[in-house]
C-alpha cells in the first residue's frame, strides 16, 4: 500500500511524535505598545503629561493603524476621536465618536471606567490583558491595551493616546473583550509651584546682576547698561507737551504783535506845553 508503513518500519510510532504546532505558536505581540510608551516618554517634559498637541503621526507611522485617541467625555467614559484601520476591522466598523467600552463585555465596562477614571484623575498608564468571547468556530484570542494620558488644549487631562494589539479579526465581526489584568502605573505630577519660584528666582538674580553690573567672566569687558527705550506712547505724549508749548508761544508771540501795530496806528498825543502867562498885579500903594 502506499500510504501504508511497511511491516517493521518505524513509521507509526514516529506519527505518535507529531507535536501540536499550536504549542508553540508566538503570543501577541506587544511591541507597538512599548514603541508608543517610548514615544510618549519622549514628549513629556520633566514629570509632567505630554500635551495632545505634541503628538504626531509621523513619530508613530509603523505602528498608526493600532492606534488611537480617545477623549474624556463623563466620568469613567471616553468616546474615540481617531482610530487606525486596525482598530476599526477589530470592531467590524468605524469606531470614530463611538465609547471605548463598546468593546467590552458588560461585567468589563465597570472595570474599563474605573481604570480610566484612575488614568484622568491620578494620572496613570493604563494596561489592559484582554480575551475575546470564545465562539463556536474560534477559542478565546488574546489582546492588549495601552492607555497613555494627554493634555487638552486647555491644559485638563481629557485625552489619551491608546494602542490595541491583538490576534486579528477573521469573521469580520465585531469583537467584544473580557478584561484579564489591569496594570497601572502612577505619573507624578510636575511641580508647578517650585517650577515657578525658581524661575522668578532666576529672574531676580538676572536683574541683581544688571543692577551691579557686574564684571563679566573672561576677557569680556564690562557691559554698559542700556537705558529702558520709550514707548510709543511715551513719545506720542512727548509730542503732544511739545505742540501745545509751540503753540502757547505763537499764540503769545502774535498777541504782543497785535498790541504793537494797535500802538502804532493811533499814536497817544502827547499834552501841550503850557505856555508862560503873564499876571498883572496891581497895587494901588
């Protein structure tokens, strides 16, 4: 036979050896995730949580389809702004203006709000270990989500920069996800304040220093202190005190012209000499 072993070959033992490939079959990647962390770690400042605006997708082309930005809408909810292809294949349809809990079961959406209301409020980054429903065609995949926290334009933490790995979507079905483990990790907040008080403390040292001019360093020579340059409105006024003063002066000097000609056209006549009179005096001694 040809399919047959031959009698006292090892050829049936050596089928009893055969290994279930899917033993050994890789995990779900989650590289995109650490490479989206790395990025995030980059744009932040000091401590602090990077702003929504710094994010660009040029620094996250190979990983853009896993990616997304979801925006705080309610306390334990956020809905997505934008959403890579793959994220819109694991739900069977464009996920833009959609919740994020849309993807989890309903026992998950309670865990998936405190997680996200733990993000937005302490902040911290979110890890999520997923499985989806098991069905009868397919078992339960694996999936992964990380949940990276942003600033709004308006300085709030009301945004998040998220990556979704998984298995893939073969049915083309929409994908609900049960929640595994939930990793969170604290982001200490920058302080402010200190920030603040040393920056105005540099400031009063610069100007402590204009104010002695001190001698500087090297072979440079002493600076000369430039004087604080008017404003516009400065001159503007300067300008103003100088017409009306031109002014007063011609208005006075056209005043003492008037008076002069006034004088000369009618001249004051002076009195008449009074002539000597002569006074009879008669006597009759």
């Amino acid at each position: 036979m040809f399919f047959g072993g031959r009698k006292g070959s090892k050829q049936g033992s050596e089928q009893d050896k055969v290994v279930s490939i899917g033993r050994f079959r890789n995990k779900v990647s989650v590289s995109p995730m650490r490479q989206a962390e790395a990025y995030w770690q980059a744009l932040r400042q000091g401590d602090d949580v990077p702003n929504r605006s710094q994010v660009d997708p040029r620094g996250l082309e190979n990983i853009l389809s896993q990616t997304f930005i979801v925006e705080r809408i309610a306390p334990g909810i956020a809905r997505f702004r934008l959403a890579g292809q793959k994220v819109n294949e694991m739900a069977g349809m464009e996920v833009r203006g959609m919740p994020l809990s849309a993807f989890f079961t309903p026992d998950a959406r309670k865990q998936l709000g405190a997680a996200m209301e733990h993000m937005f409020e302490t902040p911290a980054i979110v890890e999520l270990s997923l499985l989806t429903e098991s069905t009868r065609s397919h078992g339960p995949r694996e999936a992964h989500i990380l949940l990276l926290p942003l600033r709004s334009d308006l300085g709030d933490i009301s945004r998040a920069l998220g990556v979704f790995v998984s298995e893939g979507n073969p049915n083309g079905l929409s994908q609900r996800f049960s929640i595994e483990d939930i990793d969170m990790r604290t982001i200490a907040a920058a302080p402010l304040a200190s920030a603040t008080s040393d920056a105005a403390k540099d400031t009063k040292d610069v100007e402590k220093a204009a104010e002695k001019n001190t001698v500087n360093p090297g072979f440079a020579e002493t600076q000369t202190r430039f004087k604080a340059e008017p404003s516009i409105m400065d001159e503007a006024r300067e300008l103003l005190k100088r017409r009306k003063l031109n002014e007063a002066a011609r208005q006075d000097t056209e005043s003492k012209q008037g008076e002069t000609s006034q004088d000369e056209a009618n001249p004051v006549q002076p009195k008449a000499a009074r002539g000597t009179h002569l006074r009879l005096v008669s006597s009759r001694d």
